[in-house]
C-alpha cells in the first residue's frame, strides 16, 4: 500500500508512489494524472494526493481503509 501522488513535473504532470525518487508516468495535463492515480490508489487501497500548480496539496482522496472515517 504506497500512496500516489499527482505532481507537477516541469511543464507537464507527474504520478508519483509516495517515497519513490523517480515518478511511475509522466502525462501531459493534470486530469490525466490524476484518472493514472485514482486508478492505482483504488488498486492499492490507498491514497491518492493531488498537488496544485503552487506545489501545495489540494485534494486527497482515500481508497480502501480510511484510518480516520467521518463520524456521523
């Protein structure tokens, strides 16, 4: 179970497994990268991270096990 993220990699996009020095793919737009890591977070039963533009993160999503579900 890693964790994916969606980074920005020079003028294009970037999905990266968390700790991992080398990204898994690079697309050219961010929806691309983000439909490759919703797909293998959903694989992994992980999360998947979504960095904006400004290198700050703007979205997560969980896949599988949340450790800290909503209550209510």
């Amino acid at each position: 179970m890693k964790n994916q993220w969606v980074v920005k990699h020079d003028k294009n996009w970037a999905l990266k497994g968390e700790g991992n020095l080398r990204v898994t793919k690079v697309y050219s737009t961010q929806a691309e990268a983000i439909q490759a890591g919703k797909i293998a977070a959903q694989s992994q039963e992980s999360e998947l991270i979504i960095q904006g533009r400004d290198g700050k993160i703007r979205e997560r999503s969980t896949y599988g096990k949340d450790p800290f579900p909503p209550k209510g």
